[in-house]
C-alpha cells in the first residue's frame, strides 16, 4: 500500500521544474519583446518617423527625337539600334545632291548682285563728277556773267560819253550811233550769259535728281544683294542638314527610319536617349511632403536589383501634382466628391558613382527612401 502511495506522488514532484523553466522561457521571451519593442520605438523616435517612402518611382531621362529640318530621300542610316553616340556623331544622311544645287544657284545670285552693286557704285560716282564738272559750268556761266555785265557797264558810259559829245558837236552822229549799238550788244550779252546761268542752274537740279535716284538703286541693289546673301546662308544651312548628326551624348531608340524612305521635316526618325544623365521621378503623397527639402538623402533600390541600394539627393519638387498637369484633369466641382489623396513628383538626382555600380536604365521601377531628418 505505501508503494501505491509513492507511485502516485512521485508525478507531482516532478512537474515543478517543468514550471519554472516555462516561467523562465516565457520571461525571457516577454524580455526580448520588450527589448525588440523599445529598441524598434528608439529606432522610430530618431530615425524611422523621418523616412519618406514610396515604390511609385521610376527611373527618368530627358531623351530626345530625331526629326530631319529638309526633306529628302535617305541615302545613309548611320547608326544602329542601342547604340551609344557621343555629341555631334553623324546619324543620317539625306540625299544632298538638289541641295548642292541650290547652293551653286545661291552663289551665283549672290555674285550678280554685288556685281549689281558695283555697277550702282560706279554709276553714283560718276554722277558725282558730272555734279562737280557742272558746278564748274555754272562757275563759268557766272563769270561770263559777270564779265557781260562789266561790258554793259563801259558800253552805257560810252554810249552817255558820245551823246554829250556829239550835243557839244564835239564828236560825230556816227560815234554816237557806234557807242548805242555797242550798248545794245552788250545788253544782248547780258541776257545770252543770265540765260547760260539759269541753264546750268538747271542742269545741276536735273543732275541732283539723278543723283538721288542713283542713291535709291544702290540702296535696292545693296539690299537685293542682302537677300541673296541671306538666301546663300540658307542654302548652306540646307545642304549641312542633310547630315543628322546627335545634339547630346546618348543611346539609339526607337530607330524607324530606313534607306531610301522619304522623310520631311519634323517626322520623327529615332529617339536619343541620355543615359548617363537619368534621374529619378518619385510620386510621393502629398502627406509625406510636410518635411521634404532639396538636398536630403535618399536610397533607392532598383527592381531590377534590389540588394544593391542606391544614393542621392532630393533636387526638386513638382509645383502641382500630377492631377493638375494630366491631359484630362479631374473637375472635381461636378458630381459626388470623393477626396483622393493626391501625388506629387519628386526629382532625384543619383550620386555620380551609381551609374557606375549599376546597369540602370530609364523606366525601370524603385523604391526611393528620403531621409527628411534636419541634421
């Protein structure tokens, strides 16, 4: 009976070591939970509430197309697809055989008007010596002038000298009648020489029109030969755009022109895409902007990549969000409202070395972290 006894106590004494190692378990546990818990809310107190994230992000790049300024038939493609093309590398080449033309046509307007030019030049100047040739008439003309009308003055002396000669019968009738018919002649000689001043006078007026009229056909000759001049600038500047050449360093995109197809002017050819300058577009709410600047930190990781983390720097902010500058922007005075959170997007510049560390490329998705913290 005592063996019964101690076969049912001997159960008893064991489970209490078994309690207190659950005890001790359960303690420890509810220790590091605790720990976890404080640690996690120190965390959170100094680092983790300042952290902005979103995944509606992309990596960007401000590429460009490729439009030919003339119209023409392809003669040459002279890159091919993803290829990377530095600033000023030949792309396309556009048959230039009219444009050469064109420019040997410009030429030679451009020689005929300056030699337009320099015959209006030549065609003043010599007015210009007629004017001074004719000033010298008119010189002439007033001294003949002048000379006439010293002789009509000794004549009409002579003349008064004989009439009271010959009323003092000192001299004939007929030194008389000599002495009146040289004042008539002398006055004829007056007017002969007053009529050659006005004609000259005259003549220096008709060639002073001339003049003026040669100065406005040098004028319109000097700007016909700024025409042709300007037309000969353009004439070059077509027959240089028929070779495309890359505005920027980039990669080949979107490559649809082809040999021998026609081409006009804005049709786009291919799509230059500058690699090496992406960026980063991040739409993030406008909740999570009450603390962004420009020049805080970001990580990125990339999708494509996401255990290799990349660094930069908040450049900028959008002045509207993304609502504000769609194609068909919500109205939001119509019909029930519903209040939507909105985004706005946030330009990110990588670091100079992220290129470096990763193949990125613009489109891909990540997930941007902006450290909003003042430090």
């Amino acid at each position: 009976m005592n063996s019964a006894v101690d076969e049912k106590t001997t159960p008893l004494v064991t489970a209490k070591p078994a309690r207190s190692k659950r005890q001790r378990l359960y303690w420890l546990g509810g220790t590091a939970l605790l720990l976890a818990t404080c640690g996690y809310g120190l965390y959170w107190m100094k680092t983790g509430r300042y952290l902005e994230s979103t995944d509606d992000a992309y990596i960007r790049a401000d590429w460009i197309t490729i439009s030919p300024k003339v119209p023409g038939y392809i003669a040459e493609v002279l890159v091919a697809d993803n290829q990377s093309v530095a600033a000023g590398d030949p792309l396309v080449r556009i048959h230039d055989r009219d444009y050469q033309a064109r420019l040997q046509q410009a030429q030679a307007r451009q020689r005929e008007s300056r030699a337009a030019v320099s015959a209006r030049q030549a065609a003043l100047a010599t007015l210009d010596a007629r004017l001074e040739e004719q000033q010298a008439l008119i010189d002439q003309a007033n001294a003949d002038t002048t000379s006439a009308q010293a002789e009509l003055k000794r004549a009409r002396l002579d003349q008064q000298r004989y009439r009271e000669l010959v009323a003092q019968q000192a001299a004939s009738n007929q030194r008389l009648e000599s002495a009146s018919a040289g004042l008539a002649q002398a006055r004829s000689a007056v007017a002969r020489a007053e009529a050659a001043v006005r004609r000259q006078h005259t003549r220096h007026q008709v060639l002073l029109a001339e003049r003026t009229q040669a100065l406005a056909l040098l004028e319109q000759a000097k700007a016909r030969c700024a025409e042709a001049d300007a037309g000969l600038e353009l004439a070059s500047h077509d027959l240089d755009d028929t070779l495309i050449r890359a505005p920027i360093a980039g990669v080949v995109g979107q490559r649809r022109v082809r040999q021998r197809q026609y081409v006009t002017p804005g049709l786009p050819l291919l799509a230059l895409v500058p690699v090496e300058q992406s960026y980063v577009i991040a739409n993030f709410k406008e909740t999570q902007l009450q603390r962004m600047r420009p020049g805080q930190p970001v990580e990125i990781r990339v999708d494509s990549f996401p255990d290799q983390p990349l660094h930069g720097r908040v450049d900028s902010v959008s002045p509207g969000s993304g609502a504000l500058f769609a194609l068909l922007p919500p109205d939001n005075a119509t019909g029930n409202f519903t209040k939507i959170v909105q985004r706005f997007p946030v330009k990110v510049l990588l670091d100079d070395d992220a290129r470096q560390q990763l193949p990125i490329l613009p489109g891909m998705s990540v997930i941007a972290e902006v450290d909003t913290h003042e430090r």
